[in-house]
C-alpha cells in the first residue's frame, strides 16, 4: 500500500469518526422534547417527531443560509435563541407568532414590515425558497426552532458570544 492509500484511508476513518462518533450540538428530535409553546396565553403544543424532522429539512433548505445554527448572520445581535424571541415584539417564542413572523416579517420592535428584505411567505415572488411552503411546513419550521432555542444547547441562536 502506497503512503497516499494509507492517509487516504486515515482521513477517510477520521470523517467516519467525526460523523458518527462525536456529540451533536442540535436537541435530539424525540417524543420527550416535542413541547412548544402555542401562544401568548401559555398553552402548549405537541408536535410530532416526524414535524420536528420536516422542520428540520425545511430550515436546513430555506432558512439556514442565514441563520445556521439559529444565529442571523446580518445582524449576530438578533438571533433565533429563546431570549431574542421572547423580547422581540410581538413575542416570537410561541408557535402561533413564529409562524406569522414568517408569514409577514416585521423588525425587532413589531413597527415596520421587512418583508422586502426578510423572506416571507407573503412575499414569495421575491424569495423564490419561500414558495409553496404550506402552513403545515411553517408549522413545522416554527416548531423545529423553537425546540432548538428551549433546547439544553446553550450555543442555539447566540453567535460569536459563545465560540
């Protein structure tokens, strides 16, 4: 075997390791954590594994180029963990405002629309990755964040703070 076989099969096992071996920093998507918070009034939810996990690809393919790990990348002051949603106004740590956030974009403070500049359902014909989500999809898009941001990862959605 030549040395270029032998480190090619090194860092082969080492991908393999790093894959399957090593902790993964996301919640697991399981029957124990798949409560969220429905709206302001404080009822609960459940949400299946089988959302979470459609959450979770759908996020991965429409919202993750800017907010990989919950963080936004414009602007790492505003992220996707549980206290950001909470202070931003309306609140958006609840299943029912998340999804109209997502709906119909406004700024921190709930004064000005961004859908111009935030992808929105609504706006579609601008952000072509919004197009045909259903409201079952944002639900479960919703859902996957904000298990993510109640989630024991204390790194979901807080940037550079933590790194």
């Amino acid at each position: 075997m030549s040395k270029k076989n032998i480190l090619l099969l090194f860092v082969n096992l080492l991908l393999l390791v790093y894959l399957f071996a090593l902790p993964v920093n996301a919640v697991k998507l399981d029957e124990s954590s798949n409560i969220v918070q429905l709206n302001e009034s404080g009822e609960t939810t459940s949400l299946t594994v089988d959302t979470l996990k459609r959450g979770k690809t759908l996020f991965n393919a429409k919202c993750a180029q800017c907010h990989n790990g919950g963080i936004t990348k414009n602007n790492p002051n505003i992220g996707l963990d549980v206290e950001t949603l909470k202070l931003a106004t309306p609140s958006r740590d609840n299943l029912t405002n998340l999804i109209d956030y997502i709906k119909n974009p406004t700024s921190y403070d709930g004064v000005d629309s961004i859908s111009e500049t935030h992808p929105s359902v609504n706006n579609a014909d601008i952000f072509i990755k919004m197009k045909n989500l259903t409201d079952n999809d944002l639900e479960a898009i919703a859902g996957y964040i904000l298990i993510q941001a109640t989630g024991p990862d204390q790194k979901w959605g807080v940037g550079k703070i933590s790194y």
